[in-house]
C-alpha cells in the first residue's frame, strides 16, 4: 500500500532536521535528499512494525492543518510499505517442510539447493519478482 506523509523539514548549520508528525517521529541528514530518504526509512521501519503488530498504519496528516515556522518547509513523502518490507526485510527465517523420501534422495543426488528452489517457488507461486 502506497502513501504520502508530510514531513516538516528544518535546514541548520549541521545538517538538515526531519519532524514527521503522523509518527511523532524526528530524523535527520547531513543534505535535504539525504534528509528525505532517513525520512522515509523512519516511516517505512515505523510502518512495517505497527503491520506486524496489527496496529493501522495513521491516516496522513492534512497539509493545511500543519503549522510551520518561518525557517520550516513541509515536504512530502511517498512510501510503498509492501515494496520498501520487500526490500529492507531481508532476514531469513527458518521453515520446515516434508517431501517423499524418494523426491528427497533425488533432489540430493543431483546437488539440488532446496531453499532456492522454495523460493523460487513461492515467488512464482505469489506473483513476485
């Protein structure tokens, strides 16, 4: 699912300050860009554990209802959640799984790597590249 939050961006003398409001969340960078990309990891690590809590995602703020000093701008941040868990997920875990013993002596006999035929299976199996 794919959103957009506001983020109130400050620019001082060492580096440039990150306020997201829908996650009551601060962050920073040493560059704008470099600002906004700690910003959307911050939403997408915040994001993906209230998925894993159960736990709604907030609803993005309304623009019009930010108030912002003088030396503040708003910017916007877009986050693919199911996109940026598939790409900053990349732990392991470990499955259990029962084949014949005849596919299994088969599978061993010609050097076959059964997770990366699991998988390759899953993904094709879920649509996934």
């Amino acid at each position: 699912m794919k959103n957009v939050y506001p983020a109130i961006l400050r620019t001082e003398s060492d580096g440039v300050f990150v306020f997201i409001p829908d996650f009551n969340a601060n962050t920073q960078g040493d560059t704008i860009a470099d600002a906004m990309e700690q910003a959307r990891d911050a939403i997408g690590i915040m994001g993906i554990d209230m998925e894993d809590d159960n736990k709604a995602l907030p609803t993005p703020s309304d623009l019009h209802s930010l108030t912002i000093s003088s030396d503040e701008i708003i910017s916007l941040i877009d986050i693919d959640f199911k996109e940026y868990r598939r790409k900053n997920e990349l732990r392991t875990v470990k499955k259990n799984c029962t084949i014949p013993g005849w596919l299994s002596y088969e599978a061993e006999k010609a050097n076959i790597n059964f997770s990366a035929v699991l998988q390759n299976a899953l993904k094709k199996e879920l649509n996934l590249s």
